[in-house]
C-alpha cells in the first residue's frame, strides 16, 4: 500500500487489519509525519469501503524519536485515525529502553478514551489473538 525508507503500511482484508512498520531511525521529523499522513490517508479511503478496526504498530525495529514526534503521534496522528474508526490499537515492542520510554510517552500524550483499547505484545501473532477475542 505505502512503502519509504523508514515507513511501511498494509492492510490484511481478512483480519480489518491496519498494519504500519517503522524501520530504524528516522532522519528528520518530515519523514516521520509524512508516514503518519499516508497512514491516515490510506485509513480514511479504506473507511469509504469496509469497517477498520484494528490498528498494528510495529516498532520491533524502531529507534528513538525527538519528543515533538511522539506528541504529534499522540496528540494528532493516533486521535485521527480514532475518527476513522479504527477502536483497537496494538504496538509490537522489543526489549528496548529507549522505544518503550518512547511508546510511554505517547500514550500520556494520547491520553484516554482515543482508542477503546490499546495493548502491548511482542508478536503480530499474540496481537491477532488478541483482536481475535475482541470480535
């Protein structure tokens, strides 16, 4: 669906599954708010079609972000995908310090009610059981 050097985005039809990938470091904040942008495009276009539900973050592979960053992803990026429907986000994390402080700090700045519920997990997989018992 969208693909650059530091954002991948797609969707399991099967699953109502949106699906985004960070890879690495992002070189400036341009890079990152343009990913998010596709994303929201891509959400509001598949909403004319089908129900969203869901919403994957992967950052099994990502780097530390600049604290403007993950206040736009918290206060501008994940409440507009909310609008489009998706209820249910779940972030893919590895064991890094630096990308769950990140993730924390997103939250706080998500503040309640966004999503109807969000979750951490280490796998796509243990997240689609999780959607799985939502249904």
């Amino acid at each position: 669906m969208y693909e650059d050097e530091y954002f991948r985005i797609r969707f399991d039809e099967e699953e109502r599954l949106l699906f985004y990938k960070i890879l690495g470091y992002p070189k400036c904040s341009e890079m990152i708010r343009r990913g998010h942008d596709e994303l929201y495009k891509i959400a509001r276009e598949m909403r004319k079609e089908r129900e969203l539900l869901h919403l994957v973050a992967d950052l099994t592979d990502a780097k530390i972000l600049l604290m403007k960053d993950i206040r736009f992803i918290g206060m501008v990026s994940y409440p507009r995908l909310a609008k489009t429907g998706i209820r249910n986000l779940a972030i893919l994390l590895r064991d890094d310090f630096h990308v769950k402080m990140n993730v924390q700090k997103t939250l706080e700045c998500l503040g309640p009610n966004v999503f109807r519920t969000v979750m951490l997990y280490p796998s796509l997989e243990q997240a689609k059981q999780w959607f799985n018992k939502l249904r």
